[in-house]
C-alpha cells in the first residue's frame, strides 16, 4: 500500500517509463539536448527542471526530481540489464546548474561507465549531421522477444510497438553508435571534461591565493621585446676593410676588358 501510495506523487508518465525500464532486457537511449534521465544528479535533474519555461509550480520540482531518481532502480537489478548511452558532446559542455553542479553530473557519468552492463558513447562535436538530429531514441527491449520504442522526430514521438515501426529505430539508433566515439574514446573525453572544471574551481583554502595571482597575472606590464637594431651596435667604419684598387692593364684599357 506505501508502495502504490508514493507511486501517486509521480507523474503518469513516469510511472508508465519507470514500469517499462523495470522489465526491460536492453536499454539504448540517445539524447540530443539533455543528459538522459538515467544519468542524472539530483542536482542536474533540478536545475533543468528550474529552468522551464513556463515555470513549473513550487511543489513540481522536487516531485519530478524524486521520480527522476526513483528509476534508478534498474541498476539495482539482478539479472541487470544492458544499458547504452549515447551523449552529445555539445550537450556536456553545456553549463548546467554552475561549475559545482557540472563537476558532480560528469563524476556521476564516469561513475556509471565503469559498471560491465552500461556503454556511454559520446557523439562528437563535428561529427556533422547524423540520424538523431531529429531527436531523442529510446529503444527497450525485453526477455520474450518484445521492444518498446519512442522517437522525437518519428511516429510523433508515441510509443511503438510494430516490428517495422521499431526496425526503423533501431536503424537509426545503430547508426547513431556507429558514428560516435568508441566507449573508451568518450570516457578519455569526459575525462578531459572533469578536469575543465577542477582547473576552473580551486580547492577550499586557495580561493584567495588564486584569485591574487590571477590578479597579479593580468597586472603584470607586458615587456616587449628589444628589437635587432637595438641589441646589435652598428659597425664601425674604422674597422671596415677597404679594398684596393687594381690598375688596369693597357690591354684592358684598350679592348674594354678586366686584366
């Protein structure tokens, strides 16, 4: 009865998402503007949800954010299913939440790559136009043979069940992976990311240190280095050599020719 209780506060949709997600063999999600729900913090999930336009009720935030987190009870699974993410790199750049809140998102990803059932791939910056432009893909499949999918830029976004409707999903998601980076080039990526924002936020104690360098950095005059002319001293006449003349011959002087 708690169960079904606290199950209310989530919206409809959740609830129907969280139900599938449970009995789901494979999960493959690819998302072209946003981190996939599975991946979230709390604090990323909350800072989305804030900026919604128009704005949610006071209430609604912290209610999605719960049922945002409530699913991550399918890592929990035993047997556990596949998971695979695809990430846009250009979406993990995007300053979500401040430089704390970022920190957190990308240590919770490297976090979930280093589980054996879960593939994070990152789709790079100029990989050009690809076959999730027009969209987020999420394809669930389950142990009897069945699958589930939804796409943003297909069938309107509903679900679908229709072995044809689903092979052109799974198509377009195959070759979304396919055009990604391996999962060990988009680990050393996000990597590369979790060190961005450690370098642009000191360690507690060296604010002020960092900030006065950095003030004293921009202060310092700029030298300019000296030019050629005024490291090296001209020459003197003295000490330049003269060479003498060489009288011509009188046969030169008549035919017009050195001796």
């Amino acid at each position: 009865m708690k169960e079904d209780v606290a199950k209310v506060r989530y919206p409809k949709k959740v609830r129907e998402l969280t139900r599938l997600e449970a009995k789901a063999a494979e999960i493959g999600a690819y998302e072209c503007n946003s981190i996939p729900g599975l991946l979230q913090t709390p604090e990323h999930a909350r800072a989305l949800l804030e900026c919604r336009q128009p704005a949610y009720s006071p209430e609604d935030p912290e209610r999605l954010v719960a049922a945002r987190i409530a699913r991550r009870a399918v890592y929990d699974r035993c047997p556990a299913p596949a998971l695979c993410f695809v990430l846009e790199g250009a979406t993990l750049r995007r300053r979500v939440g401040g430089t704390r809140v970022r920190r957190q998102q990308v240590e919770r990803l490297l976090e979930v790559g280093l589980l054996a059932n879960v593939t994070l791939q990152v789709m790079p910056m100029n990989s050009g136009p690809h076959a999730g432009i027009g969209g987020r893909i999420e394809v669930l499949k389950f142990a009897d043979g069945t699958a589930v999918g939804r796409s943003d830029g297909v069938f309107n976004g509903r679900p679908i069940h229709e072995p044809r409707q689903l092979r052109i999903l799974e198509l377009r998601y195959g070759t979304i992976r396919a055009q990604a980076l391996p999962p060990g080039d988009s680990r050393a990526f996000i990597e590369q990311l979790l060190g961005e924002t450690r370098s642009t936020n000191p360690p507690p104690g060296m604010q002020s240190h960092w900030r006065g360098s950095r003030a004293a950095t921009a202060a310092a005059p700029t030298v300019k280095p000296a030019s050629r002319s005024r490291m090296l001293p001209a020459p003197s006449t003295s000490a330049i050599r003269r060479t003498p003349r060489v009288p011509l011959s009188p046969w030169a002087v008549r035919h017009g020719e050195p001796s």
